[in-house]
C-alpha cells in the first residue's frame, strides 16, 4: 500500500469515527478545480424531515478545522429544528475560502450541483460569508435551496429574524436571571457586527439598554456607528471581561473556552453564534457552577431556519415572526427544566429535543 493511500484510509477510518461519534448519516466531501471549490457537507440527522442548513464560506486553515465546524453546525441544527417544532432535520455545509474575494458565480453553480445531487435530504440557505446573490447562483442547479430574494419568491435575508429570535430568548434569560424581562438600562456586550449582531443591536438600543460592540472588521462597525449612533464600541480583545449584564456572542463559536471562562463579568448569555461552547459538556457545566445562564444557541437563534422553513411552505412573513417570538417560552420551559433537574441548561436544550426526535423515530414517522 502507497503512503498516499495509507493516508487517505487513516483520514477515511477517522472521518467515519467523528460521524458515530456525533450520529451524522452522511458526509460529503466536493472538491472542483475548475472553479476552485472545496466543500464538506454533512447531514446529521433526518428523522424529522430533509436536513435544512446554511452555508457558511471561511477562510479555514486546514480541511480538519472545516470537517470539525461542519460536523458540529450541522448537529446542532438538527437540535435547533427540533427545538423549534420544525418538520426539518440539520444539515450543513461549509466552502473553504475567503469570502470577501474568492466568489465566482461558477463556485456556486457547482455547488449548487453537490448540492442536488443529494435528491433532497439536504436543503441550503444563507450562514456566515452567503449572501442572496450566492443563493441565486446556487438556485440555477438545484431547487433544494432557500433564503432567495423576494423578487423570485423568496424570504429574503433571513437575518433580521434571527436576530428577533435572538432578542426573544435574551429576553426570557434576562427573565429567568433578574425576574424581569425589562432590558432598560441593562448593559449588554455584542459581540459581531455582522447581519444578526446589526439588527440585534437596534432591538436592544430601542429596549433603553446600554450596548457595547466589537468585531474584528472595522468597516462593520463603523456602519452599525452610523446606523445606530448610541452603541459604544469596544476593541475585540475588550469585549470578553466587560463587567455587563449580558454578554452576547453574535460571530463565530467557541468564545466560551478555557481562557476566556475566568474573565467573564455577566449574568446572562444569549447570541446567535453557533456552538458558543468549545466544549459543551465542560464548559457549560462550569457556567453553571459560576452562575451564569446559558442560552444554548441552537435554542434562541432558531429564528432563521424557522424563516426559511416557511419559504419552503409557501412564505407568510407575519407566521414566522409569530412562530419566532415563541422562543421565548420555549426558553423559560428550558430554563425552568435545567433548575428542576439541577442540569446545564444545554443539556436540558438538548434532552428537550432529543426526546421530540426519539418519539417520532419509535412511532415510525421518520422523514
């Protein structure tokens, strides 16, 4: 055997081990050279239904960084899904490459191709780095694509929902950990000026709270500044140790790790960044024990795929904003369990919605 094909084998046996590990029932793996397009879709779980998740393009600095994001995003939207009573199973997947200079309609066109080639147990739309202009180059190879714009039918951005899902679940943590929902005056700490961390920060400046904002691009601040002139901006390297009521993770994950645990100075967070917990078992234990609630992601940043689940049914704008602001039940439920149970409060998320999985698995209604 060639030291090329011994390697490979080893990279298939460990690729294979990470999916049992995590239960994915697939993961595809696309490589173009025409145009220049290296991609991993995984898809998770579809009991409930076709995996529906974006896609997100990043400059990763090895294919191990983007096969480890991917497993974990897609995981987490079969959690989120469940959660949010959507007839959907996760999915995800992930282009390696910068965002800000490596697009060409052919990348995605091609994509668009994997994508179909699937038969419809994966559905895309828009994450970090995608824009509606990437769906539309993705639509004309495969219909199994949502978040378009709404001159072809389409939700549009699907952003601004997250981001109300986002401020619905902050709302019932700041609930559960202050006894009101009043945001006036609380001071919160954003963390990303992306779509959602933009649209997030005007909900909260209109709530009378005080906002704190960083993010790595200077552009992407200086345009919230001028959208929204009372934010206060902070360095990027700030943003961890402010002494606020409720920090709000809003760009990429893992901000909640071992260095970063002992500076925290809140009570609260809630954001929509994706796997906020580098270690979910060890590091939501010790939020727990530092007495600071959590708001697993996949719970309270659920507002966009509810968005693009209703583009699926035929789009009703005002039914999935309805749909959206029940996050917040669902979060004082989730809440409410993990102080019952003396659990995480993402393990009390994550037994919520592999009990709801579970359930339509034994009765046989698998998708």
């Amino acid at each position: 055997m060639s030291l090329i094909t011994e390697e490979r084998t080893a990279v298939k046996s460990a690729v294979i081990e990470q999916m049992k590990e995590k239960g994915h029932e697939e993961v595809l793996f696309c490589n173009d050279a025409a145009t220049g397009l290296r991609c991993i879709i995984a898809v998770h779980d579809t009991t409930l239904g076709p995996a529906l998740g974006g896609t997100r393009m990043w400059p990763y600095a090895t294919e191990a960084d983007a096969l480890e994001d991917v497993l974990r995003l897609s995981r987490g939207m079969t959690y989120k899904s469940a959660l949010a009573g959507l007839d959907l199973g996760g999915g995800k997947a992930v282009i390696i490459g910068d965002a800000r200079k490596d697009k060409t309609e052919a990348m995605f066109r091609r994509f668009g191709r994997f994508v179909d080639s699937l038969n419809g147990r994966y559905i895309t739309a828009e994450d970090v780095g995608m824009t509606t202009t990437e769906m539309v180059n993705i639509r004309k190879e495969t219909n199994n694509v949502v978040g378009l714009p709404v001159n072809m039918g389409g939700s549009g951005d699907p952003s601004p929902v997250t981001a109300y899902g986002v401020f619905c679940g902050l709302k019932a943590a700041a609930k559960t950990a202050f006894g009101t929902d009043d945001l006036a005056k609380r001071k919160v700490a954003v963390q990303g000026a992306g779509n959602v961390g933009r649209s997030l920060v005007g909900r909260l400046l209109k709530e009378g709270a005080a906002v704190y904002l960083t993010d790595i691009h200077e552009d992407k601040l200086a345009a919230v500044k001028a959208e929204h002139p009372g934010v206060q901006l902070v360095k990027p390297d700030e943003v961890i140790g402010l002494d606020v009521d409720i920090y709000s993770p809003c760009a990429l994950g893992a901000t909640i790790n071992d260095d970063t645990l002992p500076k925290l100075k809140c009570s609260v967070i809630a954001g929509a960044a994706n796997n906020q917990l580098a270690n979910e078992e060890r590091h939501g234990k010790a939020l727990m024990e530092k007495g600071i609630l959590y708001a697993p992601d996949f719970l309270i940043n659920a507002g966009g795929i509810i968005n693009c689940a209703w583009e699926r049914l035929g789009y009703n704008r005002e039914a999935a904003l309805a749909q959206t602001e029940g996050i917040y039940n669902t979060a004082l439920a989730i809440f409410k369990r993990s102080k019952e149970e003396n659990i995480p409060t993402y393990l009390a998320a994550n037994q919520a919605a592999e009990q709801r999985i579970r359930s339509v698995r034994q009765a046989g209604l698998s998708f």
